[in-house]
C-alpha cells in the first residue's frame, strides 16, 4: 500500500494509472482518511466523465460515510464548480479528474472548506499517511453518513454570468473546444443566456477522449479550435482542458495566446472592476504582467508557481485575481479559486468594451519575447542549479521557486519538477534574438552534464 501511495501522491493531488496506481480501495482508503483528517460533518464530491470516475467516487463516497461524515453529491461536475459548491456551501470539497491526463489515469482533487487549497505543505502529507498507516473502518459496515444528491448547475451558472454584464455584451463568435471534457457540461448552456454565436467543438461528454487529448497546452490538440476559428470568422477561440479548471486562448487569426498576456488582459478587467486591488501572478509569468499592473494602479505580487501556493498567497493579501503562464486563473470572488471558465467570462467583457479583435487587443501587451516552458532530463537538478547559479553570479538571483536570474535585457527562471528528475526552463528577453541567444546559452549549460 505504501507504495501505492508514494507513486499516486502529488505536489497539489493524486494521480495515476488506473487500476494498476490508482485503484477503487486506495480511493476508499483516501476517503476514510480525508474525512478523518478535515473534521467535517460532510464533504462535497465531484467526477469527470473518465471511465473510472464511478467506481473511484463511489469508493471515496464508502470510505467518507464509513467513516461517519456525510457527502453533498455534485455527480458530474467541473473542477471550478466542486470549488464553487465548497465555497459556498462552507465544506470541503473532492473532485475525481485526471485532468489533461490520458484516458486511463484518474486522480482526486482536494480542498478544504471554502475551496481552501490542500497540497503537500497543506495536508495532504498527512492524508497520505492516515490512507497508508490508518485502519480504515470495514467496508462491509453500515454507512453512518449520510448521502445528499444535489444539483448546483444553476447556481453556478449564475455565479459564472456574474462576471460579465450580459446585457452590454458584444455578439461575439466563440468557437469553444471541450475536447470531450468537463467544460461540455456547462459551456452551451452559458452561451444560451449570452448574445452572439456559440461554435461548440467536442461537447459530447466521453471519458475516452476520441477526438485528440484533453490536453490543450500541446499546439497540436489546437489544431482543430484554429481550423474552426478560421472557418466561422471567430472573434475568440477557447481550448478547456479535461477538467475545465484551465483555459487557453486562440485570437481571430487562429494565433494562440500566452497564458501571460491572458492574466495581463484579466488583470486590467479585475482592476477596472476593483481599482487598486492586488494581483498575483507566479514567477514564469512574463514581465509584461506587474508593468501592466502597475500601470492601472494595482499592486503586483509575485508568487511560486502552484495552485496551493497562489492560493495562499490570495488569502493572505486579499487580491482579486492572480493568474499563471500555464493557464490557471484564480478569482477572490470565486473563493479564490482557479476557474477557465470565469477567466472566460471576464475577457469575452473585455472584448466586448474594446470593441477590437483580440489581436489588436494584445498588441501593446506584446512587449518581449519568451521561450515559454523547456524541459531538461538531467542526474541532479539540485547541482545543475547551483552549477547555473555559480555561472550567472553577476545576475540578480533569488530562489523564491527554483532559481531565477534577472539581467537589464533578459531574465530566466529554472525548477526542478515535484514528480521526474527535469529542470524546467522559462526565459524571457526583449527581442527575439537576444531570446534566441541566451537560450540556447542556458540549455547547453544544463544540458552539459
């Protein structure tokens, strides 16, 4: 069982193959001791579409209510609605998703109550070991909790339409790939209540994920959302991935936005709404990001990269929004949660009060060049860093997440990943040579051995 766990245990979740990983009595054993460790008297739950998320939840379900809590059923849900349903209900929350996974993973998100985050530094730790060490109550017993189904769709709806003055909204074109995931459950609906054209691509709801995979950060599982953007004259195209708690975007020329420039253009949405708030965004975010911030007034912080880390960082600053290069958009009114779906909402009003195609939108937020995410395999990450840190001594180094390195032209940032032996490498310059240069520079100094 240890080593079960030691495999299917993450930085923010669990993941892992199912069954061989991830299997219906770890769910079970999870349950019982997640229920054990956040003294609720229930716990909200939430599934993805994946074909083994019955059979997870339901064991999860067994493991909570044998343990003598009881359980908001949500049945199928997106991942921001699970934090929507634990916020406003006031209790923890569990959503089985494998997110951008394959289909034959699975994993289990979890949250305290009012979508408070549980990571490795923040209990998950410790739920590991009640699930691994702890006597988990008989299966065969009677369940001392009880079971709740309800459906919080519609409220959530409106919680997502809340964002936006619907009246006021432009007849936008969206074209909005679901690649078969989570956002088909709740997208045509939003846009019924909206004016303009919905384009729906892969909406059907199929944990196999025929069409290409739920994984929207990869060019290529965009390809069709750019076909189509070009096919219908698209003002904004939307890639959700499997869990819907990411979004990325494509412009009207089927170009695709950098997470970056997507929390600079919310940024200015959230501070229009909110003047001189506080914005967060994590330290692979693009320098374009606090010069925006600032420049409308608002106070920029920087934060590691990591939903439990933001999180925190949002609760303990009290800012409206903070967003991360690989998707993730977090909103203090959504109990400072991440949610694609509310990132939506807040750039088709941006959109709609510009009255200019994104592109042009973006344009003055295009300030420098970036390479986005590089991953290296390498023995020791630790002694690359140190090895990189000793090479770039002249630099402005810090060590808030990994080692960033800042010059007057050109910075980069490089981490170790929680899961493999890779150093991922973020740079970002003023120009595209001088990106071109200093990458290359800095991959061959890891890559040296």
């Amino acid at each position: 069982m240890a080593s079960q766990f030691g495999r299917i245990f993450k930085a923010y979740d669990v993941r892992g193959v199912y069954p061989d990983e991830f299997d219906d009595d770890g769910a079970y054993r999870i349950g019982a001791a997640f229920a054990s460790w956040v003294h609720a008297d229930r716990v909200v739950l939430g599934r993805d579409c994946r074909l083994s998320s019955p059979a997870l939840s339901d064991a999860f379900c067994a493991g909570v209510t044998r343990s003598g809590a009881g359980i908001v059923e949500l049945g199928l849900a997106t991942t921001d609605m699970v934090y929507f349903a634990s916020g406003r209900l006031g209790l923890p929350g569990a959503m089985f998703t494998a997110s951008h996974n394959p289909p034959q993973y699975n994993g289990l998100k979890l949250c305290r109550p009012g979508a408070a985050p549980v990571g490795e530094e923040s209990g998950l730790r410790e739920i590991r070991a009640m699930a691994e060490n702890g006597a988990a109550p008989s299966p065969t017993g009677s369940p001392a909790g009880t079971i709740e189904h309800r459906d919080l769709k519609p409220e959530y709806i409106e919680h997502l339409l809340s964002f936006v003055d619907v009246e006021r909204l432009a007849p936008l074109t969206v074209v909005a790939d679901a690649a078969n995931g989570m956002a088909a459950l709740v997208v045509p609906e939003i846009f019924e209540r909206l004016p303009g054209k919905l384009v729906p691509l892969y909406m059907e709801l199929d944990g196999t994920f025929p069409n290409h995979p739920a994984d929207p950060i990869v060019p290529e599982n965009q390809a069709d959302l750019r076909r189509a953007v070009t096919e219908h004259h698209a003002d904004l195209g939307l890639a959700f991935d499997g869990d819907a708690d990411r979004v990325f975007l494509v412009d009207e020329r089927a170009e695709g936005v950098s997470g970056s420039l997507v929390t600079a253009l919310v940024a200015r949405g959230m501070l229009a709404r909110h003047p001189g708030a506080t914005i967060l965004y994590n330290l692979i975010c693009s320098h374009v990001v606090p010069e925006v911030v600032r420049e409308l007034g608002g106070t920029p912080v920087r934060t590691r990269v990591g939903h439990s880390f933001v999180k925190q960082v949002m609760a303990e600053t009290g800012a409206v929004f903070g967003g991360e290069h690989s998707g993730h958009y977090y909103f203090r009114e959504h109990y400072n949660a991440d949610s694609g779906l509310v990132a939506t909402m807040v750039v088709m009003d941006q959109l709609s009060k510009a009255g200019l195609p994104l592109s042009e939108l973006l344009e003055p937020l295009r300030r420098y060049a970036d390479s986005g995410e590089i991953n290296s395999g390498v023995d020791d990450p630790k002694a690359t860093i140190e090895r990189l840190a000793t090479a770039y001594a002249w630099g402005r180094q810090d060590r808030m997440d990994g080692l960033t390195v800042e010059f007057d032209d050109w910075w980069f940032n490089v981490r170790p990943s929680n899961t493999e032996p890779l150093l991922r490498l973020n740079v970002e310059a003023n120009d595209q040579a001088l990106l071109e240069e200093k990458t290359a520079e800095v991959l061959a100094r890891i890559r040296a051995g």
